[in-house]
C-alpha cells in the first residue's frame, strides 16, 4: 500500500514530467503563470514526500526550486500588472498590436526609439537596404517611387514593414513632407527580439500584413486621382 509520502512524491514527479512536457510541446510558456505554478507545486510535493526519507541535497534543491518559482510568479504579476505605457506607446500597441501580452509589447517597445524629424529627412532610399522599421505617430510622409510620389503616408502607419526584418531593398524612397514623430526600431534589435521571443513574431506579421493592405489602398487612391487628372486635360493638336 502506498503511504501519502509517496503519493505526495509519484505526485511531484507527474507535475515536474507533466509541465516540462507542456513546455517543449508548446502548449505552455515557460514565462507563464501556469509554468511557474505546476513547478511550485511539484517541488512542494517531492519535498512532502522527503519527510519520509529524508535526504538533505534533495531538499535543498526542491527548496531552491519552490524560491525560484515563487520569484517566477511574482515577476509574471509585476510585468503584468504594474508595467504602464505612455500615450505614444499605448497608441502603437493598440493600433497594431492590440493582442501582444504587456510582457512582450515592453520589449518589443525597448528595441527602438521615439524621434522628432524634420521636413525632408529620408526614412528609405528605393534599392536600398532596408535598416529599420519606423512607425509615425503625427506627421506625415511622401512615398517615391523612380522620382514620382504615388502615395503620402500619415500617422499611424509603419514605414518599411515589408523588408525591415530581412535588411532587403526598399521598393521606394520615403520622405518626410512634415515635421514628424515617429518610433525607430532597427532590423538587428528586432532580429535579436524574434529569436529571443518567437511568440511575438505572429504579431509583427499580423501588424505588418494589416498596414500593407492599408497601403495599398492609399496608393490605389492617389494613382486613380491622378489618372482622373490626366483624363481631365483636354487633348491638343
């Protein structure tokens, strides 16, 4: 017959097997509540089950993991519920980003820079690498492409989202037509991000996919407005 001591330890090892398992199957994060508390709770088993046998190396082990996961939990709530945003911030993150845990949105956020830019500074060059993603919160800019503007670009919207995260060549040059504030992340921080925190790469791409369409729709209006102005002008002799 099996004593609560060792119901109490076949527990803790279900609980340790059970949550690692979780984990490399990707059903749980190792950042998440729930990581943390299936390991508190298997080391509080495994140690229940040493008062039967004790053993003074396991239970400083299982000590140590039941700290670890306490300070895990505590730092999940503190992230979760303490972090705050600034306007700006809160503006990006709701626009583009409104689904991204306040955890991941804080780094995300620390890979770049807020910035206020002049009339006429060039965000892109059209052939160029591509070396940062810029999103502009007030202003405006004007997109060129082969020295003709197809499209003028406002707040709200990402520049560079197409190749940004592969330093590829821009499809054109953009330009800033007005005094601007905008956030400057650069394709190496966010690299580095993704491959730190793969579960924020489905929001870049949801972000960035979403802001093409938006795009796209812009510039469709302006070369329809312009084919219109052509048609306008009366044919000479």
């Amino acid at each position: 017959m099996l004593d609560y001591y060792q119901i109490a330890g076949y527990g803790g090892v279900a609980f340790y097997l059970g949550s690692y398992g979780l984990l490399q199957l990707g059903l749980l994060k190792g950042s998440s509540y729930t990581y943390a508390a299936l390991n508190l709770m298997a080391a509080a088993l495994v140690l229940v089950s040493l008062f039967r046998d004790w053993n003074m190396f396991s239970a400083i082990v299982q000590i140590s993991w039941i700290t670890l996961s306490i300070a895990g939990i505590a730092r999940v709530w503190f992230l979760t519920n303490m972090l705050r945003f600034n306007a700006e911030e809160q503006k990006l993150l709701t626009n583009h980003f409104p689904t991204l845990r306040p955890i991941e949105a804080k780094k995300l956020l620390d890979t770049g820079t807020w910035r206020d830019g002049e009339i006429g500074e060039l965000l892109t060059q059209q052939g160029m690498p591509v070396d940062a993603l810029t999103y502009l919160v007030s202003g405006g800019v004007d997109v060129d492409v082969g020295g003709q503007i197809i499209a003028q670009v406002g707040s709200g919207q990402f520049i560079g989202e197409m190749a940004c995260m592969t330093s590829g060549p821009a499809s054109a040059s953009v330009r800033l037509n007005q005094p601007t504030r905008y956030f400057s992340a650069s394709s190496d921080a966010l690299r580095r991000l993704v491959k730190r925190n793969p579960d924020i790469s489905p929001h870049l791409d949801l972000a960035f996919s979403g802001n093409i369409r938006s795009k796209l729709v812009a510039t469709n209006s302006v070369l329809e407005k312009t084919m219109k102005a052509r048609e306008s002008v009366p044919a000479t002799d």
